[in-house]
C-alpha cells in the first residue's frame, strides 16, 4: 500500500494519518472497505455493510479520528 493508493482512494488526508495506513500493513482491499465506511456515515449505508474487523476496522478509526484524539504526541 503506497501513499499514491492512499491518497487515491482517500483523498487529501493528513501526513500522521498517511503514516499510520502506510504502517498498518493493511492491502489495498482493507482500506477501500474502510474508506467506503468512512465515507458513508449515515444510518441508511452503515447497516446493509458488512461488520469491519481486523485492519479495516483500525483504518476506519484513523481515517474518521480527530487530531484531537490522535495528535502529535501519537505519531509514529
């Protein structure tokens, strides 16, 4: 998984956020089913998606997080 492949099916997202998927170990499979449940964050698309488990689900929280929740002290 490549910062380019990040960035594609991610968009413009944070350098600390980049690096923690990059670190992850996560395929290019994990992110998109993480990517397609950070983008549809609504009652109506959550419940016809399958439950995230392993490392979709961790790559869910850092694309949803706050820096707030995941600031600089927390960067690899």
């Amino acid at each position: 998984l490549t910062r380019e492949d990040i960035l594609h099916l991610c968009g413009d997202l944070p350098d600390w956020k980049i690096a923690k998927i990059e670190a992850s170990g996560a395929s290019y499979e994990d992110l998109e089913t993480a990517a397609t449940w950070a983008q549809g964050q609504d009652d109506v698309t959550l419940p016809t998606l399958p439950p995230l488990t392993g490392l979709p689900a961790y790559l869910y929280e850092v694309l949803i997080a706050d820096e707030d929740i995941w600031g600089e002290e927390h960067r690899p």
